[in-house]
C-alpha cells in the first residue's frame, strides 16, 4: 500500500516509491494503527481527569511512553518527558520559553525553520545570534571547532542550538563535541533531533544535552501529530511556559503549576498520537536503532555509488564523513522541479524537490535559490527500489539529452 495508491502508466499498474522519509516516514510498523484505532475505539478517555480504570489505563500508556522515551535517549527522569503537537511546537516553546532580550545564542549554519523562524522573531525582540559556519559538505569546522566557538562567545550568550543532522544534504553535525563545550563554558545546549531519532544512537548525559526536541512521526516511525522534547530540571527551571491552562493538577490553583510535565502540558494531550508512538517505540526497541540505521546507511551509499561520476548530476555534500539516509541532488543543466516531476509521474518515485525550509543551509551548500531534488531513505525501502530509483534519473537524463 502506498500514498494515493497504485497509478497507471501505459495499462499497467505503475509501482509506487516513497523516499521523501525525511519529510515523514513511510510506511509505518503496523502495530502503530491497530494501537491509535484501540485508543479510539475501545478506550477513548482523557488522562489526569477521570477517576474510573479506563483512565488509570491510558495515563500509564503515556508514562510507559515516556519512559521508553528516556531509555531511548539515555534520560534519566520521565517527568522530564514533554508531549507537544510536534517537533516545531517543542522549539518554539524551548527558544521562546528561554530567552529573553540581550540574551545571544549560537546556531548551526545548517539549521531548519524550525529554529531559525523563532530566532528571528525572538531578535526582534532583542535576542541575537551568530551561526557556526559550515563547509561546502554541510560540516563544521573540525580540527578548530572548539577555538571557532570560542571566537563567538560573548558575555550574554546562553545557549547553542543546533540540528543533530541536516535535512537537505544528511550531513550529521558534532554535537558530542559541540556538548562538552557547552559544558565546559556553561551554556545551555539544545538539540533537535529530528533527521536522528529513532536511527542515530544519542545520550544526553555523555552528549551533555540539556534539552532534546524530537518528532514522533519520521524516524520514530510513530503518527502526525506527536513530538515533544526531553529537558533537564535547570533549564526548565528557567523556561516561561508559551501556554497554560487546565492540566488535571492542582486545581485549586489558577497559577500555572511548577510540576513537571504538568508546567508544559495544559489542555487534552494527543492520546491517540501518544499510544501509536508508543507502539512505534515498541517497534523500535524489538528491532534495534542500529539494525535500522545500518540498512538506511547502506541504501544511501547504493544510490550514491549508482549515480557517482556523472558530470549531469551534482551530489550535495558527497564528501561528508557522516552522514543520515538523505542525499540531495541537484542536476547541471536540468530543472530540478521537472525532474522531481518526472520521477512521480513517470516512475512513480516520490520525493521532496525545493528549499526544504532551510534556506541557509542551501547558501552553505551552494544550491540557493534552486534548491535540490531530495531523496531521503527508510528502514521499509529495499535494494531492488534503489535500483530502479537510480534508473529512472539516468533514464530522465538520457531523454532530455
């Protein structure tokens, strides 16, 4: 089964090729649906408001979750766990929750929308910020990293933010060493995860993380709608809350309760998106993040090695040392658009051609403003849709002389 279904293409059925898994994975587990369709069907109640068993029930969903999520990224305090909408939710409530005007804070210069919208909005309030460069492969500088940060230091910097991996090129950024810094100097470091959780293994004790925004639905392999972050008790002990409201706790208060998760979490969480990432989670531990990410890892390099030495096809970032199952290509003398096209209709290849909201990622990587056709691979993909994926490019190629 695939998105829209099958298609014809010359009275035959057309197969159909999802690879834009950065964007959201696809297919997920099957378990993830029969666990969301149980939540609506047989149990259906919210969490902290009932006092009867079908609410005891879902609430000790949501803690295994949490959990889970705390085994999952070596975290040691489930209260500490915080369910949002998603991904972008857990950003905007973590940079604007933070920081306040004269603050300044480092970023990657590989950063999504995600954090460079709210940094933006929160200059314009008196907060400022400075990228750490990056190279034509989407690195950061290697054997000066260290003394490169130190250069941008003031005495108002509080934090740095940055992606774990970039969702253009796949490029996997130092954040271990980006960690100890912070440490060692007293910042706060925040990490999106969203291109690495679920297939890159990341300790927020040794990695010295003191927030971790995650998605649920691409890597995770759990529904929209779902994401949070992880955060330690000092920089949630400095965080405003971006919403309050009702939380099932002490209600007899009309002040916003210093209680986590309770301080982050106001109004219904998403049940039903919170028990399918629970059995995604489920699906995840039984499998292995390094069984998932070896196999992502060698479909990557078979697309790569498949298309390497063609002088019409420009492999972003083809040097980077470490990388994520994503490869960007931007084609020399072709129009990435109608390529991102053709591979739909004519193939049935599904992939992400654009910007893919990081704009300066793209002026790092020198592909703005035409930005690259993307190709982000899945644990569900298989050799054989590699192949033909390679293929049809070169068969594109060939038919546009």
């Amino acid at each position: 089964m695939v998105p829209h279904g099958p298609r014809m293409k010359g009275g035959m059925m057309m197969q159909r090729i999802y690879l834009d898994n950065a964007a959201t994975s696809y297919p997920k587990p099957k378990y993830v649906a029969r666990a969301v369709a149980d939540y609506i069907d047989n149990i259906g109640c919210n969490v902290n408001r009932g006092g009867y068993t079908a609410a005891y029930s879902a609430a000790q969903v949501v803690l295994d979750t949490r959990e889970q999520l705390c085994r999952l990224f070596h975290f040691p305090d489930p209260r500490g766990v915080i369910f949002t909408a998603n991904i972008t939710v857990s950003l905007n409530m973590l940079l604007k929750g933070l920081l306040r005007p004269g603050d300044h804070v480092l970023v990657s210069a590989m950063e999504h929308n995600a954090v460079m919208r709210p940094l933006v909005q929160l200059a314009q309030q008196g907060v400022s910020f400075d990228r750490i460069p990056a190279n034509r492969a989407g690195e950061l500088p290697d054997s000066s990293l260290e003394s490169c940060l130190s250069s941008l230091l003031r005495p108002q910097t509080r934090a740095v933010i940055m992606t774990h991996a970039s969702n253009v090129c796949g490029t996997i950024l130092p954040i271990e060493r980006v960690g100890a810094f912070c440490h060692a100097h007293g910042l706060f470091f925040i990490v999106d995860c969203a291109q690495t959780g679920g297939v890159e293994p990341i300790d927020m004790k040794t990695m010295h993380i003191d927030a971790l925004a995650f998605t649920g639905h691409k890597g995770l392999l759990g529904p929209q709608g779902i994401g949070g972050f992880l955060v330690h008790d000092a920089l949630a002990a400095q965080m405003a809350p971006l919403l309050s409201g009702g939380t099932g706790s002490f209600s007899d208060l009309e002040t916003v309760p210093e209680l986590l998760p309770d301080r982050f979490e106001p109004g219904t969480p998403n049940l039903p998106g919170i028990f399918g990432l629970h059995a995604a989670l489920q699906y995840l531990e039984q499998t292995g993040i390094d069984t998932i990410r070896k196999k992502e890892q060698a479909l990557a390099q078979r697309f790569i090695e498949r298309l390497y030495g063609d002088e019409r096809i420009h492999i972003v970032a083809e040097s980077a040392t470490r990388r994520v199952a994503v490869v960007s290509l931007d084609f020399i003398g072709a129009d990435n658009a109608e390529i991102a096209f053709r591979l739909d209709s004519e193939y049935g290849v599904m992939t992400r051609c654009g910007l893919h909201c990081a704009p300066n990622a793209h002026k790092v990587l020198g592909t703005f403003p035409q930005g690259t056709v993307r190709f982000s691979f899945g644990h569900f993909n298989t050799e054989e849709q590699i192949d033909y994926t390679a293929d049809a490019v070169l068969n594109i190629l060939a038919s546009e002389g």
